[in-house]
C-alpha cells in the first residue's frame, strides 16, 4: 500500500489540513486518512459556549473530503466507469 504526507503548520493561519494516508495497492483508493487540527486555535475555544464547536463543522467537513481522497495530487488517480 502507498502512503502520503500531510503537511505539518507552517503558519498559525491554517485551521486544518487532512489527505488520505494508506491507498489500496490495486485500485488506489484511499483506505485510511489522516485529519490534523491547529491547536493554537482549538486552546482560544469557549468551552462553556455549546456553540462553539458550531465554527469547526465545515472545517471538520472539508477536511474529511481530502482524507477521503479529494485532493489535487490525486485526481490522476482518479478511475471512470471502465477502470
């Protein structure tokens, strides 16, 4: 199985960065991903606001879409109907 990198923060402005981490040998597919969340901005949450997290759902959401194989890197793997 092949593997990826995700890139590590760079800078304080990233809130997440995710891509798929183990790919099937035969197809490509993604088989496992990896999500990693800044910190600096997870420690400024309200914890006593239940709102709070509401900020992180389309981060979290976008970020699952890349671990579950939608990045830049990958769309040559990409198969059509025949394979």
């Amino acid at each position: 199985m092949g593997e990826a990198k995700v890139e590590a923060f760079e800078n304080q402005s990233r809130l997440a960065n995710a891509a798929p981490c183990v790919m099937d040998s035969e197809t490509n597919r993604p088989v496992a991903g990896l999500m990693n969340f800044n910190m600096h901005y997870l420690a400024t949450l309200n914890l006593n606001d239940p709102y709070a997290w509401m900020d992180w759902v389309p981060t979290t959401t976008h970020e699952i879409i890349h671990a579950l194989g939608f990045t830049q890197w990958m769309f040559n793997s990409f198969r059509n109907a025949e394979g």
